[in-house]
C-alpha cells in the first residue's frame, strides 16, 4: 500500500506572492483563459459558426491548452 503513495511525495507547487500554489491549478486557470480569448479571435474572424458541435470542441480546446500549458512551463 505504501508504494501507491509514493508518487505524491514531490507534488509541484510554485510560490507566487510568498503563497505555494499547485502548479496543475495554474495549468488549468491557464489552460482556461487561453480557450476563452481563443474563443473570442475565432468569434471575430467568423470561424466559431463552422466549429461544430461547440460543447465537443471548447472543451476539447481547453484540455489541449491545459495539457500543452503544462508541458510548456513544468516539463522537464
């Protein structure tokens, strides 16, 4: 049983302001703010209608980014 908890002895955590904050959160807000200004270029440049179905593609959009946002700034 020990040896299913050995993986969480060095979890990531950056210090922002003095506070520890776990580095997935930050991939996640991230991750999130990225889909939603991408989200609005799509909307200006009339791609967004042709993205279809939309509860299949942002969601999808934002795991790409969250993933992506974590091998960028915490991948060694």
């Amino acid at each position: 049983m020990l040896v299913l908890t050995s993986g969480c002895a060095f979890a990531p955590s950056v210090n922002i302001l003095g506070s520890f904050f776990p580095a997935w959160l930050i991939s996640i807000v991230t991750g999130v703010v990225l889909t939603v200004l991408l989200r609005q270029v799509l909307v200006a440049t009339k791609i967004a209608p042709h993205l279809r179905p939309a509860g299949l593609v942002y969601p999808s959009l934002a795991c790409l980014l969250i993933f992506a946002t974590w091998l960028v700034l915490f991948g060694d």
